[in-house]
C-alpha cells in the first residue's frame, strides 16, 4: 500500500527570512492525519534567505538529520561544535538529553536550501551528539547510498533508532529497487526532480507512507534527488 503525500498539500509558511514546508505536522501547522510515519516525525524543506537563520534555540530526545540541497549552512551548538554544511553533507545531531544550536545561512547573496529530518529515537535521555559526513554524488548516483543507520554501517551515519536512511541520485530512466523486511515500512520524499515509485508518479516535494509492500522500485522520471526512510 502505498499513501501520497503530495507537496501541494504540505503546511506553508513565509516568513520573510524563511520559506518553510511542513510534510508533517510541526510548529503552527497542525493536522492530526499527519503527525509523522513510524519513528519519522519531521520532513521540513526549508528555504533561507541569505544573512538569516534560526537563532539559537533548545533540543531534546530528538535524532535531527539535515541534508542540504543549495547552499550553505552554518552550525552552532552547545556541544562546541561548529561547521558548514553544503550539499552533498549529512548531519546528525543527537538532541538527547538536551542541546542548543543556531543555523544560518553562511551566504550573504544566494539562498540555502535544506531539508530538516526529525526521528525519534528508541530511547530518552542519552548523552548529545554530533556527526558530520559527505556522501558525494558519486557514490549516490544510480544506487541507494545508505548515509544514516543505527549501527552506522558502511560509513553512515549514526542514528539512536531501528532505521535506515538512504538518499539517491537518478537520471531518467534509471531504476533502483529496495526490499522491505516483514513488518516494516518506508518513506520516500522526493527532493528534486521526478520518479515512480511502483508506478506511482511523484513530483518535487511529494512524499509517500509505503506498507505492506515487499519490493520498493524508484524510476527516475527526470533528473531526481531522493531519500528513502526503511523505518520499523
């Protein structure tokens, strides 16, 4: 079975600074048919202008995943950690017990473009952490690259959750298939471009809630960028 989500119909809000679209429920937007899928609560695709960002603000018991698509972002934390993350970067911050951060945009002419990823994790109160790395194109292109795992195998990163990000690079016409053990699902959003996902036609920003579903087959439709949540 698989439920579009489609991006039409995501919560918006322009702030000026920041254009933000909400898959799920976060913040002022509130729906309660969608409050997250499984152990994933946000997709957020936010736009910010350059020279701004979101002040320095609390975290916690909360695994945060942020993939840029455009740009750059700069980040802060009260762990002593500072970067810029540009595409091609996944980040993973472990709220836990708690931690404050700031991003901003490191441009003071071109716009970021990210997604901001929330999964709650299978335990509370565990210590903060972070952890940056880069997943070229290469190593996405025509393939599902995995880039974030409970056990941080093949070089993801390291999640506090039983699920299995992986991001995608495809050209038309090409295809990648993805098997879901017995019981669990997926979650695929569309970060660029277009594809089907056994046949179902996506678009940029469309998402889709997969269950009871074996076999998982992504068609790029035109030049696409995707992740793919395997969530328990």
């Amino acid at each position: 079975m698989i439920n579009v989500r489609r991006a039409s119909e995501r919560g918006h809000f322009d702030f000026g600074w920041l254009g933000t679209y909400h898959t799920f429920s976060f913040g002022d937007y509130y729906d309660p048919r969608f409050m997250g899928f499984r152990s994933l609560r946000v997709i957020n695709e936010d736009f910010v202008h350059p020279a701004h960002g979101f002040p320095t603000h609390p975290h916690r018991d909360m695994e945060i995943v942020t993939y840029v698509l455009e740009g750059a972002l700069k980040h802060r934390d009260s762990m002593g950690n500072g970067s810029v993350i540009r595409p091609g970067d996944v980040q993973r911050m472990s709220a836990g017990t708690g931690v404050r951060h700031s991003e901003a945009n490191e441009s003071e002419t071109e716009s970021v473009h990210l997604l901001q990823i929330w999964i709650m994790p299978a335990e509370y109160n565990i210590a903060p952490g972070y952890e940056q790395k880069f997943f070229g194109d290469e190593e996405k292109r025509g393939r599902l690259r995995l880039i974030a795992s409970r056990d941080g195998r093949d070089g993801s990163v390291t999640i506090h959750q039983d699920a299995s990000v992986y991001a995608a690079v495809l050209d038309p016409e090409q295809e990648v298939t993805h098997e879901l053990a017995a019981g669990r699902g997926a979650w695929l959003q569309v970060a660029r471009g277009a594809v089907e996902l056994n046949g179902q036609a996506l678009g940029q920003g469309d998402g889709a809630a997969v269950s009871e579903e074996g076999s998982l087959t992504i068609t790029g439709r035109e030049p696409a960028e995707v992740l793919l949540f395997d969530l328990n």
